[in-house]
C-alpha cells in the first residue's frame, strides 16, 4: 500500500489526548493542567479502582450523566490501575505544582491580612518561586496571578504528555470525555505526537489530496506492527468535490451546536468549530468538514469551554485556516488561562486577541467583540466574547452562551452597533453547577448552596427576550443547546420535551413569531441565504 496513493477515511477520528485524557484547554495550560491531573483524573482513577461496579452503574443512571465516573462497564482495572501509575511516575512534577498551589492559597488566607505582601514572597512554595505575583483586590483579598507565558516555557509544559488516537467511529455515541480516558483497544491507533506536530496537518488534508501511504507513514513513525491498523484508516475512493460557494448573497450553515459557517464569494467565518463526521448512517442530516471550504479566512472562538474549543475539530481544521480571534485576557489567574498561549503552543501561528468593543476590519466585512455576561459561576473570567459580524450592511450577532443579567448592558451596546438581522442566542438555561468544570481548580470547599446557585446557565426566554427588545432582528435563531447527539460526549445533555430549557426556548421562538420575526429552535443542520447590501463603509 506505501507506493498507492490515497484518502484519508472521512470517519477516522483524529482524537487529541493529555495522559490518555480527552485534551481540552484546561489540560493544556500547564497551572489548569496541573490541578485537572490531581483534582479530576486521579481522583476519579482511585475512586473506579476502590469501586468500579459502582461506576458501572452510576453511568446507566440518566442523572448522573456527566459525573466523575469512568464508562468502562465495570472492566479494565489493570489498564486503569497501570493509567494511575503512570500517571503518578511521569506526572510527579505536575502533581507537586499542584500541592504548591493549595499551599500558597492558604498562606493568603492565613497570613494576607492587608499588610503588605513583600514579606510573604519567601514563603512562596519553592516550585512557584519566580512564577507567580502576589496581590490584592480593592477589598484586601489577596489572591495570586500566574506569569503564564514562563510556565509554558517550564518544565511543567512538557508536550510528550501529549498524544492523538486515531480511530474509525461509525455513529456518534461515546462515553463522556471528562470522566473516561482512552485506554488501549482493538482498532485504535496511538501515536506519541505532540499537537503542533506537521504530521497532523499533513494527516488531515488527505481527506480531499490523496499521498502516497509510505509517505504519512514516514510522517508520523508508523511501525510495522502498526500498519495493519493504520491502513484501515485509508482508501483510494475519492471524497466527494467541494464546490467553493460563488454566490452574491451570504450564506449561512448551521453545523450544530454553536458552529456557524458564514460565506461571501470573497471571505469564510467559522465560528466555534465542533464538526461531526460522515461516512456512517445518521438519523440527523448534518454537515460535515466536506460542507467546509478549502480556507477558512477567519475561526471566531467565543469562550474557554470544552464545548467551544474542540481540538478533536480544530486540530484536523488547522491547515486551512488562516487567522483564529480569541477573546483577550491577561491577568493570569488561574481560572482563565490565555488562549493566545494556549492556540500558539499547539501549533496555530495566527491568533488575534480582540477586546470588547474593538472591531477587525476585513474587506467589507468587521468582527466586533462585544461583552460576555454570566455562563461562567460568578468567576472573574475574561476569556469570553460574543461576535457583532457585519458584512456590508447586514448584522448578525452571535451571543454564545451569554446569560443576559443586565438589560442596561445591551441597551448601551445597541447604541453603538444599530438593529440586528439576525440573532444567535443560546439558551441551555439551567446550566452545571460550579463544581462541575472548576472544581479542579477550587483549593477551597464551597458549600452545595454556593455550588447550586452558582450555575454555568445561559439565558431562559425572559432574559432572551430582552435581547429581541432591544436589537429588533428581522431573524432569531436559538442554538448552542448541545442537542445533537454528537455533542452527548462533551456536553453530557440529553433533554427531553420536560426540560427547562426546551420549555424556555419554545416560548421563545413562539414570541418572536407572533411578532413576525423568522426564529426556530436550530438542530442538526440549516442552511440560510441573505442578501448583502454593500452601501455601508465599515
């Protein structure tokens, strides 16, 4: 097969792992690394290992999906128990950066009590030393930030933690990611390569040019005994042709969950890229990375969660987009790690920080950071933007997962960018408490009240509506609801016609069309045309 030349399947999954986790940014930032390591992945190993029966069960239960327990039906506790040693020999660094954090969070407590500071810098954990700045709030609460650029540069970044799984998927079920590693099994592939590795690239675009086999072979250390599973993951029947969109109007596809494909005949915008695959029997008509142009001009990443940064997507994407907008945060806490960083250190060179309200301008187009309200447990998190995308005289606005607290807000906001034509708002309004994301990161108990109130929730219809009052779209769309079942393993939802935010967002939609504004509930996929009026100068 090395002399054939071939085609990457278009159902092999290119899965990114940290220490056989599923990766997500928290696991490559080396501080959220750290804390993940010890406060999620261990501690769910030494729980499956006391009682895997228990886990066995817990994930048949429908209420606690999404809960720290391995889907491994009760088995492989040898791989497990060989996962935890590993974890525990490789990792030592990681582990003790991890012990010196809690240490230094309650030496602020203990000892920061409006003084000033200088006199605690030597007692600073040794292996925080000349990594971290101390401080206070105008409160006097101290706290501490990280000088996150040095810590990449640290021996706790270290990129042979790192590895990709290459494997065939033929439907769209799998165990939750953030609770079950990927452990050795028939058919799947693992490579040691860390994910700025050009073979990756040079892997995925053998989905539309065929390469010779020996030559990605050579690419990515392919060894004999890997061969016969390699080459499963190839074929000479060519991809169907993509058809570059020529068109004068803008179209728009919805590719589930929170992606949206925008297209001119001149410019691409992708936002929040999560694609499912094809070359399997679906139930739900979806597109998929064939439906995605050649070029992607322009990536638009509106927060830091696993849902948004999919590196299962965008690690495959890398070699055809061009520029990545991120939201800007410098302050180094812990709980918002720099995606500027973070996109650099995995390989991506072109990565644009946008503040709120600043505004990218591209031929006759602008991308506008507009601010990011709740959806993140009352943590002080900067890393998150909505999208204001005008293309000539059209307007869209893409509001992600914002919870719309303050009216006000938006109502000063509108002054600046107009009336909309078409909104894109997420309403998953109930939301995972605190704990569920950031409770690695929490060195202190908070109670099951605080946990509880404190929610990862978007907007229900009363707050949503807030938004139609103000910006008047001629179109709302509600999206980003994890309702696609490719979205089970990351996201953990699975409603029904009873749930809160299905009942929130029917009202919603049922609102806006006894108004007369076009909106609908997105699922699955939808492709949408408008024209483009180019008498605006942006």
């Amino acid at each position: 097969m090395s002399e054939d030349k071939v085609y990457l399947k278009p159902n092999v999954v290119i899965e990114p792992l940290v220490d056989r986790w599923y990766a997500w940014t928290h696991l490559i930032s080396p501080a959220t690394a750290a804390m993940n390591i010890v406060e999620r992945h261990m501690k769910i190993m030494d729980s499956y290992l006391m009682a895997p029966q228990i886990h066995a069960e817990a994930v048949q239960n429908p209420r606690m999906r999404g809960g720290p327990f391995m889907d491994l039906g009760g088995g492989k506790t040898e791989d497990v128990a060989a996962l935890m040693k590993n974890t525990v020999r490789k990792r030592e660094q990681m582990i003790a950066f991890a012990k010196a954090v809690k240490q230094l969070d309650k030496l602020l407590v203990d000892e920061a009590r409006g003084a000033g500071l200088e006199t605690l810098y030597p007692r600073v954990p040794d292996i925080l030393k000349g990594y971290v700045e101390l401080f206070y709030d105008r409160n006097n609460n101290a706290d501490f930030r990280f000088f996150e650029a040095l810590l990449y540069k640290s021996r706790y970044y270290d990129k042979t933690a790192q590895s990709i799984a290459l494997w065939l998927t033929d439907n769209d079920h799998r165990p939750f990611c953030l609770s079950t590693p990927k452990l050795d099994e028939p058919g799947v592939l693992h490579l040691d390569l860390s994910f700025d590795h050009p073979g990756i690239d040079e892997l995925a675009k053998m989905k539309r040019t065929p390469q010779s086999a020996g030559y990605i072979k050579a690419m990515l250390g392919i060894v004999p005994e890997q061969e016969a599973v390699f080459d499963s993951f190839f074929t000479t029947e060519a991809p169907p042709v993509y058809n570059r969109y020529e068109g004068d109007r803008i179209r728009m596809r919805y590719f589930g969950h929170a992606c949206i494909l925008i297209e001119t005949k001149e410019v691409s915008i992708l936002v929040d890229p999560l694609i499912s695959y094809y070359g399997y029997h679906s139930d739900i008509a979806h597109f998929s990375d064939a439906d995605l142009p050649d070029e992607i001009d322009y990536v638009l990443i509106t927060h830091n969660h696993q849902d948004h940064i999919l590196f299962e997507t965008l690690l495959p994407l890398r070699h055809k987009v061009k520029n990545i907008i991120v939201p800007r945060t410098t302050g180094g806490k812990l709980e918002d790690p720099n995606l500027k960083l973070m996109f650099n250190h995995i390989g991506f060179s072109k990565v644009t920080e946008i503040d709120e309200m600043e505004t990218i301008r591209f031929r006759n187009a602008a991308i506008t950071g507009i601010p990011f309200t709740g959806e993140h447990s009352d943590l002080n998190i900067q890393a998150k933007s909505c999208h204001f995308v005008q293309i000539g005289a059209f307007k869209l606005l893409f509001v992600a997962d914002s919870r719309i607290i303050e009216a006000a807000l938006y109502r000063h906001i509108h002054q600046q960018i107009g009336d909309l034509d078409v909104l894109f708002l997420g309403m998953e309004c109930d939301g995972a408490p605190l704990t569920w994301l950031y409770g690695p990161l929490m060195t202190k108990k908070i109670s099951r009240e605080q946990d509880g109130s404190r929610r990862l929730a978007g907007s229900d219809c009363e707050k949503g509506m807030w938004l139609i009052d103000i910006f008047k779209p001629k179109e709302a769309y509600v999206y980003a609801m994890g309702q696609e079942p490719w979205l089970e393993f990351i996201s953990s939802i699975k409603y029904t016609d009873e749930s809160n935010p299905i009942i929130q967002s029917d009202r919603l939609v049922a609102s806006c069309r006894q108004r007369g504004i076009v909106a609908e509930r997105l699922f699955g996929e939808k492709e949408l045309l408008y024209e483009q009026s180019m008498d605006v100068s942006l």
